[in-house]
C-alpha cells in the first residue's frame, strides 16, 4: 500500500494492521512520535491525519493508506509553526517524552480555531497527558502560539 508521510510517498508492504505508530518509528525512522500506553489514552503518539489528530498507536496502518500523515519531523504549516515558536519562547517542554503529541494536537486545534478561547484551549489541550506536569506551560504555548498567528 502506499502512504504519504511528510509529504513523501511511501510504500508499505507489511501487515495492514500493524499499528502505525510501529511503522513511522520502526519502519520509517521518525521516532519523534513516541509510545506511551498503546491504548489510546494519553496522546504521546498523536500525529495528524488529514489534518486531524489521531492516536497512532491504536490506528492500524491500512486505514491511513492514501490520506496525508504528518508527524513532528514534517510539521511545517502555518500553524504548526507558530506552536513551535510559542513552545521554544516559554521553554514548555521537559523531559519532552509527551511533547510531541502536545504540539500535534496544539497545532490541530490552532488550525481549526487559530483564536481559541482559554477554556475551548484548555479542553482540547486536556486529552494529552504529561507526566511531568508542563500543563500550565502547555496552555501558555498555546495562547501565544495563538498571539503569533494573530500577527
Ligand atoms: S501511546 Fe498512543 S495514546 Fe498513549
Ligand atoms: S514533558 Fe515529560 S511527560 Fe510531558
């Protein structure tokens, strides 16, 4: 099967339900999507599907053949640009192992609301865990993130 990963066409010709996040680490390299529970219950694994977020780590690959997947080392919109501008500014991250499902899933929601309110940010910020608890940094990121694309 073929797959679009950072805009680079792939080919695939393994098990179809393997689970993509295995085939963006192990079989393409991009280990900046990370495992953190494999049932889709914290967003370490968060990539952008279409535009969309999606846990990678419960998404068997067949049903992501053909659509756009972005994962942190492709990020490039408009958007995604400006969270990681906002995340370096206010020095979000810290051990870093959920950081790239914040910034994913920062970045889908900027791209579909670029002004969120604290709370509509706060609320779709919330599906991501952090064990290190950057929470409060991680909605600063947003906001500015926020301020950033307001121009
Ligand atoms: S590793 Fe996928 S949601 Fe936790
Ligand atoms: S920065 Fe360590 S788990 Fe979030």
């Amino acid at each position: 099967m073929e797959l679009n990963v950072n805009g680079k066409p792939q080919n695939y010709g393994g098990e179809p339900d393997r689970p993509l996040l295995w085939v963006l680490r192990e079989d393409l390299g991009l280990t900046g999507t990370k495992y953190g529970c494999g049932v889709a219950a914290c967003g370490a694994c968060t990539v952008l599907i279409d535009g969309q977020p999606q846990r990678a780590c419960v998404t068997p690959v067949s049903a992501v053949a053909g659509q756009k997947i972005v994962t942190i080392e492709g990020l490039d919109s408009k958007a995604g640009k400006a969270v990681q501008q906002a995340w370096t500014e206010l020095d979000v991250v810290q051990c870093g192992w959920c950081q790239s499902g914040q910034i994913m899933t920062a970045t889908a929601l900027l791209t579909e609301k670029p002004q969120p309110s604290p709370d509509e940010a706060k609320a779709g910020m919330d599906t991501v865990l952090c064990r290190c608890g950057t929470y409060q940094r991680v909605n600063a990121g947003v906001a500015r993130a926020a301020e950033i694309l307001k121009g």
